[in-house]
C-alpha cells in the first residue's frame, strides 16, 4: 500500500534527526519512493510502499522518540477515480 508521511521534530533534535537519517536503513517490505524536506522548518514528507504492517512498524519505530509521524494511506488519484466508478455501479 502506499503512504505519505509527514514527519516533523523539535528544533533542538535537528542535527540528531539528521545524523540519525544518514544512518538509518529502511527494512525489508518498506521502500521509500520520494522524501522532501520543509526548508522553512523541522519537517519532512515521506512517500513510501510498505508490504506488511510489520515493515511499517520496523521503520517507524526507531523514530518514535524523536520525532512525531501523521502517516495517510494513499492512491493516485486517476486509480482513485477509477475506484469510485466501480463502486457506484454496485
């Protein structure tokens, strides 16, 4: 399924955050499509696959005492429409 993320952090943790990123490998089933960064402040956006609820959990966890995650499951919006039509024709 795919995933947007939006990942932000206290000031203070800026370097750790970051020294922690340049570390950090993702786990198996947990594949990063595009990561952006606010220029303006401690927050980062994440678009990624995850294959199982375990591989999200392996890669969120090392962060949860850093940072604060709000994850949003989503679809391509042509696939989303795609879907609509298909389900009002039930």
């Amino acid at each position: 399924m795919l995933f947007m993320e939006i990942i932000t952090w206290d000031p203070k943790d800026d370097m750790e955050t970051g020294k922690r990123y340049m570390e950090w490998k993702p786990p198996e089933g947990y594949n990063i499509l595009g990561a952006w960064n606010d220029v303006a402040a401690c927050r980062a956006f994440f678009l990624f696959e995850a294959e199982s609820a375990e591989a999200f959990a392996a890669a969120a966890f090392p962060w949860r005492d850093i940072t604060r995650m709000e994850t949003v499951q989503v679809m391509e919006t042509k696939k989303f429409m795609e879907l609509v039509v298909k389900i009002r024709k039930m």
